[in-house]
C-alpha cells in the first residue's frame, strides 16, 4: 500500500510534455449505418409519374380536341353567355370575341370542323360556275377589317364576306350603337360603315396571300403573290381554299355625297382597284340604313350608273380571273316597282348577283314563340338604326321569290350598257395578239429548264386563249380593241380630212413595243413563280394553267341570290334556297350561337332533306 501511494505521488510529480501534433492519433468517423430503398420500390414510383403524365396528356389532348371542335356545346352555352356577362357593350363583346379568335389562330387553337362534314357532297351547290362546299356563307359586318376570314372559313362556311370597306379610313356613328335584344335574337345597331379604309384592308389581305404563297414554296414577294393571284396553287385566290370563296363588302364614304353620282362612283371603283385582286366576289353596298343617302343609290338610273362603273373597273382588275360583282339591296325596297328598277339596273350593268336583305329600319313585332322582351331591351327597340333578327325571315323568303322572277330572263327591254357577253371573245382576241407579238419577237420567253413534257404549256395556254397572263387585260376597253381601218364609203361628212383621223388612230394605238415588254414581263413572272416549285409541282401548276377560267360566262343566264335576313336554323336555311336563292347568309344568328352555328345548320338542312325525302318516298308509296 506504501509502495503505491509512492509511485503515485511519483507520476504526480512528473513534468507533463506538451503534446506535438504529429503524435495525436487521428480519430476515424464512422458514420451510421442507413438502410437504402431497394430497387423494386423504385421501379413502382417512376412508373406512377409515367402514368400521371401520359393522364395529363391524354386529358389535354381530349379538352383540345373538345374545346377546336365547333360542335361543342361550350361555344353556344359558355362562350357567349361569358362574352355577354363580361362585356355590357354589345361592340365590345365583339371585338373582344374576334382578338381572342384571332390569337387562338396563331397558336392553332381556334375552333374548326372537324371530321370534313361536307366530304359527302350532300350539300354541295354551283355558284357562279364554281363547285361550293355548302350554300352557307356569313354577312359582312362579323368582320369588318379582315381580321379572322381564314377563323371563319374553318367554321364551316362556303363563303365568307368581310367588310362594309370605305376608300377612307371612317370612324362611323357615335357610340353606343349596338344594342341586343337578347329575349328574341335580335339586335339593332347603327354602326355607320365604321372602317379602317381599302388600303388597310388590302394590305392584310395582300400578307395573307403572301404568307400562303410563302406556305407553298413560291416565296413571298409580289411574284409569289401574283403567281398564286393567277391560280398557279389550284384555289380560288380570295378566299384559298377548294370549293369556297372570299367576298369583299364596299361602299362609299359618308362625306362623299350621294347626289354627285360620279364621285360615288370613283369611291366604289377606288374600292375594287383596291381590293379586287384579293376577292372573289364584290359586294356593292347601297343598302345599309345607318348612312345617310346611301339607299337613295338604289334608284334605278343611280344604280345603274354605278354598278356599270364597278363591272368596268372589275374586268380591269390585275388577275387572270377577275372577280364577281354582286349589289346588295335593302328589304325595305320592297315594292314591285322599286324592285323591278333595280333588276333592270342588274341587267343592264353585267352584274352577277344580287344579295337580297340587309338590316331593316322598320321594328316588327316580337315572336310569340321567343321570351318577352324586357324594360331595357323595349327602350332598345327605341334606338335609331336597322334591326337584324329572325323576324325578318318570312320577309327574306318573299323578296327572294321576286327578285328570283325577275333575274331569271333578261328582260328584252333592257340594253346592255357594256358588252360583257363578249368577254370571251375578247380574251381570245387578245390572246391572239399577243401570240402574234411573241412570235414577231427574236427573244421569247425561255422555258428550257421546265421539264419537257410541260415546257411549253404557258406559251401554248396564252396561244390558245384559254389563259390570259396576269396583267394582259389591264388596258382599258379602248386599248382592247384591234385598230380597224375606215371603210371608204362613209356615210358621214366624207369632207373631213384623213389626218385628223390617222392621228385619232395614233393615239387610241397603244406603244406595241412597250406592251410587249409589259407582257413579257407577266410571263416570266409566272414561270419565274412555278420554277421555285419541286418538278413535280411544277407540272401541277401547269395543269392547273390550263383550265379555263370560270369567270367566262354570258351576262344572259340566270343571276346569283344570296339571301340574308332572319335564318337561325337548317329548315329556314333550306327554304330560302327552295325559294330561289343560291346561297343562304347568317349574321345574327351567329352572334347569339357562337361559332358551332353554322356546323349546326348544315346538319339541320340534311336532317330536314332527310325527312322531306322520307315523306315523298311515302306518298310515292301511297
């Protein structure tokens, strides 16, 4: 025990050495085990994630395809109903509506019809030579500045007609002017030809051929655009697509007065230099009742004068087939003179058509059969301008019986102010002349790198006069014309000297030369458009040069109706087209039931064919 307690105190009393750093042991971590997730677990979570994505996909994919589709029920109970409820002012709710179809287009995702329910010819109908889809088309007004015309092709329609077009840029009536008759499908507007002018509403249309000239491989400059103008893709060059047309609404200008009927005449012939190019068919305006003057234009001496100078500046449009020119007439002017003045002045003028019906400034009486109207919507009926709605149908069907008896047969008391029925002949002719002045030439054309079963189809196809160049009827009437030389015996004063009219002929002779280097220069711009194309394309676009153009046909046979006013369904639809009509035209149906309207009508006239047959096979069984 002693010994211890000496080592102890020993130990105790020996001096400490500072520990070095080098001699301290390093400590070694250790840290805790953890247990990992097998992999059997991992293989069940990826999988889940697979599935909730290709759920969400899927379900996306079935609301795309739901929400695009114009048969859905959201366009008529949601998308209106929502318009309406946010927008108090019915011009608002508009606009509104056509921004967001617009930008629903640029993404793809604007509603259409789908599944090709025209596939079936059942409700095919030919208008103005042309094959069209259906007898449907919309009334001006829907869109006013060409905003939405491929939006609204998409939705079903045949034809599409865009506009009131003024040659100014106008603000129209003071607002508020437009007013809804929700209860009974009406409304009432005043709006005043409100327009953002021709040249605006030219260079829209103008991109958008260039945009499809661009979409096929032509390029987009002006000879991409003149190429597919020409028909080079195979489509009607307004509207773009097979077995539909494009329809240009225009007027004249609010200050322009409506007494000066040559100044009204220079602002609907501005109209189609303008606008022409781009359309199919041109709707002269002399009906709406909200500007003040314009329905006096529909007197028959007016009119005929106007509608004489759109026909003349419509053969003059840049193209190889000139567009239609249909008027559009009041429903007011209803008595058997007015309407007998106004065909005369059809006939008289080589129109094509007649729209008959636009909004009515008298106010019927509501429908039974609708809801009553409310204490807002009966101080509405109040407000100045026409009223457009499903009243108007019994009218429309009874003034499209008229005019139909009436543009049946022209009228052996009417004389043609121009010779239209001659338009024929006259591209010959001119197509001769201009064979005769290519071949004077040392320095035709060159189409050696076509391929050489097509190479010389656009010589052959101008030497035929089956297909006039872009630009080779841009010459006035006079400038057509072959010089003749004055027979010798004239039976008027034969004192007159002959120099006065050898230079009268001096100057009603066109430069040969410069006019052959214009033609030439439409030629190559059309074979500088096809040799942009794959070969194989080139030879379609060359068969499709060497059909002849549709708009070939004599003034004689019967005029084209379109009818607007008051159709809301099928049924009504295929009245107005058993009536006489050739097309059936909605606006105000279409802004109560959305974009699935006109789906819903085609199917409605197929179900009423459907029954009126059943119902003749039965009495024919009786």
């Amino acid at each position: 025990m002693r010994h211890s307690t000496t080592r102890l105190l020993f130990r105790a009393s020996r001096p400490r050495l500072p520990a070095h750093p080098l001699l301290i042991r390093p400590r070694v971590f250790n840290p805790p085990l953890r247990r990992h997730a097998s992999t059997s677990q991992e293989k069940p979570s990826r999988l889940v994630n697979v599935l909730y994505a290709a759920t969400l996909a899927l379900g996306l994919g079935i609301i795309y395809v739901y929400v695009t589709d114009t048969r859905a029920s959201i366009h008529r109970y949601v998308v209106i109903p929502a318009l309406r409820l946010v927008y108090s002012d019915p011009e608002d709710a508009h606009h509104a509506g056509n921004r967001i179809l617009k930008s629903l287009w640029d993404f793809g995702l604007h509603p259409r019809e789908r599944g090709d329910p025209d596939q079936n010819h059942d409700l095919e109908v030919e208008v103005f030579g042309e094959r069209l889809r259906n007898p449907i088309a919309t009334s001006a007004g829907i869109d006013k500045h060409a905003d939405i015309p491929d939006v609204l092709f998409d939705i079903g329609p045949a034809i599409v007609e865009i506009g009131g077009t003024t040659p100014l840029p106008q603000a129209g009536n003071d607002k508020p002017r437009v007013f809804r008759l929700t209860s009974q499908q009406a409304m009432i507007n005043r709006y005043g030809l409100n327009s953002e002018g021709a040249d605006h509403v030219a260079m829209r249309l103008r991109n958008r051929v260039r945009r499809f000239a661009h979409s096929l491989g032509l390029g987009d400059d002006e000879i991409a655009e003149k190429a597919v103008l020409d028909g080079i893709a195979g489509v009607p060059p307004g509207s773009l697509t097979p077995g539909k047309l494009l329809a240009v609404n225009i007027a004249k200008n609010k200050v322009t007065p409506e007494d000066d009927v040559e100044a009204v005449t220079n602002d609907y012939v501005y109209c189609v230099e303008k606008l022409g190019p781009y359309a199919d068919i041109l709707v002269v305006n002399v009906s709406s009742p909200n500007t003040p003057g314009l329905r006096s234009l529909q007197q028959s001496d007016k009119l005929r004068t106007i509608l004489s100078g759109v026909v003349d500046a419509a053969r003059s449009v840049q193209r190889r087939t000139r567009p239609y020119v249909m008027v559009k007439v009041s429903p007011d002017e209803d008595s058997e003179s007015e309407i007998a003045g106004i065909c005369d002045a059809v006939w008289a003028a080589g129109v094509d058509g007649v729209i008959v019906g636009n909004t009515t400034n008298r106010r019927p009486e509501p429908l039974a059969h609708l809801k009553k109207l409310s204490p807002l919507e009966e101080q509405n009926m109040l407000e100045r301008g026409g009223f457009s709605g499903p009243h108007l149908f019994e009218k429309t069907v009874d003034l499209v019986k008229k005019y139909r008896k009436l543009l049946v047969e022209k009228p052996a008391s009417v004389d043609t102010v121009s010779n239209p029925s001659t338009r024929k002949g006259a591209l010959e002719a001119e197509a001769d002349r201009i064979k005769s002045a290519l071949a004077s030439s040392p320095e035709e054309p060159s189409l050696a790198n076509i391929p050489s079963p097509t190479s010389d189809k656009i010589t052959a196809s101008v030497d035929s006069g089956d297909v006039p160049a872009s630009g080779m009827l841009q010459q006035s009437g006079a400038d057509k014309q072959p010089l003749l030389t004055l027979p010798s015996d004239r039976q008027f004063d034969k004192s007159q000297p002959e120099t006065e009219n050898a230079e009268e002929a001096e100057v009603a002779a066109p430069d040969a030369e410069v006019r052959l280097a214009e033609e030439k220069k439409q030629l190559q711009s059309i074979q500088e458009a096809i040799e942009r194309l794959p070969p194989r394309a080139q030879r379609d676009a060359f068969d499709r040069l060497e059909i002849d153009p549709a708009h070939l046909e004599s003034v004689d046979q019967p005029k084209v109706i379109f009818a607007t006013g008051g159709i809301t369904n099928g049924k009504q639809a295929l009245e107005v087209v058993n009536a006489g009509a050739n097309v059936a035209m909605v606006y105000t149906a279409l802004v109560y039931g959305g974009a699935g309207t006109i789906s819903r009508i085609k199917d409605e006239m197929r179900q009423e064919m459907k029954r009126q047959d059943q119902e003749k096979r039965s009495k024919a069984q009786n």
